[in-house]
C-alpha cells in the first residue's frame, strides 16, 4: 500500500514537472531576423512579432527586455525558419508568418525589445510632465533592409525607394539609447512615444512638454499641424537637434507605409514645406529653427564652440564660467531661425520671421562646405498664451560624450526642469 502511495506520489511530481515544463519546451531558440506590425502601440494593445529562427518547428521561450535590457516577461510560441516572401521587400515588407501576439497591458510606457534587436514603443494617453518623442519612424526611413531606404547612399543601385513598409527590420540607435538612459535615470515616469503617432494629437495632448531629439529629417503634415496644435494651447517643447521637421512624408496607417513623394517619380506632389529656400518655412513657428537659412555672410568665422550671449538667463543656472566657451559641441549641421548680424552677433532677422517674444542664449559657427554655419540656442513664444519652445540648434547635444559634460547635461535638466513647471525660461521673468 505505502508503495502505491509512493509511485502515486511519484506521478504527482512527474505530472507537475511536464505541466510546468512541456515536452518540446527551449529557452535558446536562435532568431536571424525579426520585426513587429507596428513601431509603437497605445498601452492595452497587442503588438505582432514576426521571427525567422534557426530551428524548425519547436516551441520556444522568448524574452522581452527594457531599454536597460532587463528580461522582464517573455511569450512562449512555436518557432520556424521564414524568408522573405514579397518582391521589394522594402516597400511591402518581408512577408513573415507572425510568431508572437502580445498583450501590453502589462507594461508601462517605455521602449522594449524582443531579442535584445528588435524595438516597440509602448505609449501611455495620460496626463504627464515629459513625453518623449522616439524617432523610431525615421530611423525606419533611414534602414535599408529589403534593399532600400529614403537615402541613395544605402539604397540598391543607389536609387532610393519610394515607399517603405514598417513590416520589416530595423536597428535602434545607439545614440538614441544614451538620451533615453540618461534621461531616464532622472526622469522615470516620463511618457514615451513615436514620432509615427505625432499624427495623433490624443497621444500627447496632456503632456507638459514633449521633447526631440537625434536625427528627425522626416515628419507628415499632419504630425507638423499637430505640433503646433500643441503649442498653441499651451505646451512645450525643448528640441535637442538640428536636423528636424524638413522633408514631407506620408503614412498609410492601413498598409504600414511610409510615402515620401520626392522618390515618387511622376508624381509632382510637394515634399518641401515651402520653396526650396524655405523663407517662409512652419518650421520657424513649429520648433524655432531650420537648417536651410542659418548660414553667415561672414566665412571667416569659424567654430570656438557656442559663445554665450544672455548669461543671466534661467536655463543657464549653475554655469558662471562665460569668458569661455563652455558648449564646445563639434557639429556640422547647425540650425537656427533667420539671422542677421549687427555689432558682431546674431540677431533675429524679423523681416523673415517674428515672435511675441524671443531670445537668443548662445549661438556657434561652424564650416559648412563654402559657408559659416551657425546655430543658435534660441528660445521664443509665438503668442502670450502659446507654449515655449527652446530649441539648442545642433544635435550633438545628446550624445553619449556630451551627456557626461556637467555643463550640458545641467543644461538640459534646466530646460526640463523649467518647461515641466510652466515656469517662463526667459531672462526678463527671471531678473
């Protein structure tokens, strides 16, 4: 009888053992390649996996890790090898069986990743200080697998596509990570979000402040009207780039396609704001600042790092030493709102452009082919009831050697600090 009970007993065990580990059941399922049906979802949502692993027909562990790539859940499926199934897997994705269905209601908005490789963004509709805009978008235009991307240089024949499908792999940014890592150690219930759903102005309607960084070449009319949208009811921005907001593209949310009309041929629709010298460029009133009009006449300047001019302004806080020039950020690509010279500095040209109030904090200069290239941090406010936009004229500012400088690093804090306050970033409020 104590036998039977023991091999009874046995059996539990043994039964308790395959349930909690199925037969066929692997944690190392090797994956070449993989993407996800959507950059970004709203929390609640599922997102689509799509694999190609090494092994056949196995079920499988996969991991979900965070941007400190932490594995914090994982999703047991069954795994298959996949190729690429469509004719310009650039423009109609890869064509993968999906693998995964995910459910995101777990998560809190964040970036994450599936296999350590391949990104999501999770975003929350909720009121909050910071939203963080993830250039997940235009780190797609910029990706060419498939054979393609916006850009010639990486593009078969050298020939850029068209139309790109987000079905298809992609690679975050290194650049992008160090921001996010950083700003997150300050900062770790900030929302976050993609710039591919700035073309819903419920995402981040009830943020304080949105805030832009690395490389944003590509925006949609939409997401511009947006933007201003934002601002004129009182939000506010802090951009942490130069190259942002200056090609149109389109975005077929159905079919997952980004449209740039440029690469279209035959097709006349315009992909410019305005003219090609952008006198009269929305970017000036959306974030402050454009990289096609911010060139001196005077090519003998070169770059000494940015000179700072109003040394009293808030956004300056703990920095005292001016006589040097402390935001010695090397950058080829400046920004800036129109400028004219006089007495030797940058002043706004307001026959191009004007604001209810602007200011100008510290500018640099820099060659740029035949010209001086400058770039202005620079602070304004379109209306008294409009939100403040600063804008740092260059890209640099993020990056991973720059972020370890105190003077940069308490710079941006300062500019979050204050926008997330509602507090007046200019010098007169200040004094």
């Amino acid at each position: 009888m104590f036998n039977g009970l023991k091999y009874v007993k046995l059996l539990l065990v043994i039964l308790v053992c395959v349930l909690a580990f199925p037969f066929g059941y692997h944690k190392n399922i090797a994956v070449r390649e993989g993407y996800t049906n959507k950059l970004s979802v709203i929390k609640g949502d599922s997102i689509t996996v799509y694999l190609d692993c090494k092994e056949k027909h196995r079920k499988g562990q996969f991991l979900l890790y965070d941007i400190h790539y932490n594995a914090i859940d994982s999703a047991i499926a069954s795994c298959n090898e996949q190729k690429i199934n469509t004719l310009k897997p650039w423009g109609e994705g890869f064509g993968y069986n999906p693998t995964i269905g995910y459910p995101t209601n777990k998560l809190k908005s964040g970036i994450y990743f599936w296999y350590k490789f391949i990104p999501f963004i999770v975003t929350e509709k909720k009121k909050c200080d910071i939203t963080l805009v993830i250039p997940l978008m235009n780190i797609q235009t910029e990706s060419s697998f498939g054979g393609k991307s916006f850009y010639d240089y990486n593009s078969s024949d050298n020939d850029p596509a068209g139309t790109l499908s987000i079905k298809r792999p992609t690679r975050f940014s290194a650049k992008s990570e160090a921001f996010i890592l950083w700003l997150d150690s300050l900062y770790p219930n900030q929302n976050y979000m993609s710039d591919y759903d700035l073309e819903d102005l419920s995402a981040f309607e009830n943020s304080k402040m949105l805030i832009f960084y690395d490389n944003i070449p590509f925006i949609s009319k939409k997401a511009r009207e947006n933007i201003d949208a934002f601002i004129k009811k009182g939000g506010n921005i802090l951009v942490l780039t130069s190259n942002i907001m200056n090609n149109i593209l389109s975005i077929n949310s159905t079919e997952h396609l980004l449209i740039f009309n440029s690469h279209n041929k035959g097709n006349s629709s315009s992909y410019l704001w305005n003219d090609n010298e952008k006198q009269n460029t929305p970017n000036y009133f959306s974030i402050g600042g454009s990289y096609e009009c911010n060139f001196s006449s005077d090519t003998s300047l070169t770059f000494a790092g940015y000179k700072i001019i109003s040394t009293k302004n808030p956004l300056l806080t703990g920095v005292d030493n001016f006589e040097s020039e402390l935001y010695t950020i090397a950058n080829d690509l400046y920004a800036s709102p129109p400028l004219v010279w006089a007495n030797g500095l940058p002043i706004l040209d307001t026959s191009k452009v004007n604001y209810y109030r602007s200011e100008i904090i510290a500018y640099g200069i820099n060659r740029y082919g035949n010209y001086a290239n400058t770039g202005t941090f620079f602070i304004f406010q379109n209306n008294p009831t409009s939100g403040y936009v600063i804008n740092t004229g260059c890209m640099s500012w993020t990056k991973s050697e720059q972020l370890k400088n105190k003077t940069i690093s308490n710079t941006i804090k300062n500019c979050i600090e204050i926008l997330k306050s509602g507090k007046s970033p200019f010098v007169k409020d200040a004094i």
